[in-house]
C-alpha cells in the first residue's frame, strides 16, 4: 500500500533538505507551497497557503501523515505571524483532522525557548516556552495547538524544536543547535514510524559534542542521530573565535534572535 505524506512549505530551507531524504519505495509526497514546485517521481504538487482551509482540506485527501514545515521562517511582523504561523497552523491542524488523517508532525523551533539562558545547563524536551520573537510566540502557538488536537481528538503529534538545520553550521552557535540534513531525515523518519506516540515534544539536533538540548525524548521514538558539529569546530572558531557563552549573543538559547536588532515593536 502506498503512503502518502503532505509535506507542507515543500520549497522552504528545510523542505528542500528534507524532499530527496524522505522519498522511498512506496511512498508519494505531496508537496505543499505558495512557491511554484515541480513534481519528480513519486510526488505531487499542490500550490497553495497553509492559511486556505478548503485547500488544506483537498490537500490532506488521502493522507497517511503531515509533516508541517510552511510558514515564516524568520522574525515578521505580529500580523504576518498570527495570519501565517499561528492561524495556518490552525488551519493545518483543523483541516488534517477533518480529512482523518491521525498523525501530525509540527516543525517547532529552538525560538520556542530563545530566552532560556545558556547558563540553566541542558535544556529539557519539555523546557517551559520563553520565546524570544513574535515567530518563536507563533511556535509556541503552534505547539499548543499541536497538543490540544492530540488530547482532544486523540492524533498523534510530535512538536520537533528544531536547532538549525543546515547543510554545515554556520556560525559558533550552531556548533551547538545544529541539525544535519541527514539526521533531520532520521529524525522525521522516527516521528512518522514510531507507534502512538500521543503527544511529544523532541528536540531537532544532531548528537553535538558541544549540544545544549537534551536528546531523550528524541531517542525515545526511535532517533539515532549519527552527525556531529565538531567536525566543522575548528574551521568556524578560526573564523569567528570561541564563543563566550557569558556574552552576547551566546547568553541565551536564542542567540542574536534576543538582540535588540530583532524587537518588531521599535
Ligand atoms: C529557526 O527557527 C529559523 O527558521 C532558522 O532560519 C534558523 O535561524 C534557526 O532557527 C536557528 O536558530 O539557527
């Protein structure tokens, strides 16, 4: 029997990454965005806003599971966060509901958390939202939403925060938030396979030597990470200087996203 999994913000960072990842034998993905795509084998392409519920709804036709990655990707406006990232989500979660499908996986973010200080040691799966932006308050949103659809309507959802995923690390910090491609991959492949799981909320990261999220409940549904940041370590504190976590931008979780450059109200 064939699977079919949407994939929504198909044309977006990790969309991209995750497109040729997760294709296999007897499985369709149907590929969702505003963004013009194209369909390769065994895939589909619907073009169309995570925030149009008749849409969503033709959409989640015939899905075993959604993989929910649409939405701004970065700080916006409130405005653009609550139409897109909030209600969407929303929307996405109403119209999977509607179309029966049972399993729902929810790219949260480490912007969920941003304001948690880098000196509380290692944050927990369930750490307590201290968003750092209008865009992790919409993950947060989204992660409550996610939660309320798996008590109330008994589907399966997994909020996964990820770190920042990437081909390579980009800067120090993401010597420490950083998500392979491939463990990404791994990661979804778990959250899509693992038996009811109920509701979870995992961290998105690979096993980094110099990690600051716990990997456990990660773990628990079967993820086995398999990169490491450090191989990159030596070339990026070259470039950049080891990264003093009592200093801006490393005091917290969020990085440069708890600066003054990201406050949307001034
Ligand atoms: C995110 O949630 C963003 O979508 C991504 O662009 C990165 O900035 C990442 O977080 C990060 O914190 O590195």
């Amino acid at each position: 029997m064939t699977e079919r999994i949407l994939l929504t913000g198909a044309a977006g960072g990790v969309g991209t990454l995750m497109r040729p990842r997760l294709a296999k034998p007897g499985r369709v993905l149907r590929l969702l965005d505003i963004a013009e795509l194209s369909a390769g084998d065994s895939e589909e392409v619907v073009r169309a806003s995570v925030t149009d519920m008749d849409a969503m709804e033709r959409a989640c036709e015939g899905v075993d599971a959604v993989l929910h990655l649409g939405g701004h990707s970065l700080e916006a406006s409130w405005k653009d966060i609550l139409d897109v990232n909030i209600n969407g989500t929303y929307t996405v979660f109403e119209a999977a509901r509607r179309q029966g499908v049972r399993r729902v996986i929810f790219a949260s973010s480490n912007h969920a958390v941003g304001f948690v200080p880098r000196s509380a040691g290692e944050v927990g799966d369930y750490a307590f939202p201290r968003p750092d932006t209008n865009y992790g308050v919409g993950k947060v949103a989204g992660e409550a939403i996610g939660s309320h659809y798996a008590d109330r309507y008994g589907m399966d959802v997994i909020s996964v925060r990820i770190g920042s995923c990437f081909e390579k690390p980009r800067d120090t910090r993401m010597l420490s938030t950083w998500m392979s491609p491939d463990d990404g991959a791994r990661l979804f492949e778990a959250c899509l396979s693992t038996p009811n799981p109920g509701y979870r909320v995992v961290w998105g990261v690979s096993d980094n030597t110099r990690g600051w999220f716990s990997l456990a409940e990660a773990k628990a549904i079967g993820y086995l990470p398999q990169d490491d940041s450090e191989v990159f370590a030596a070339e990026l504190i070259a470039e950049h200087g080891e990264p003093r976590l009592d200093e801006d931008p490393h005091r917290f979780v969020g990085g440069a996203w708890c600066g003054p450059d990201m406050d949307t109200a001034r």
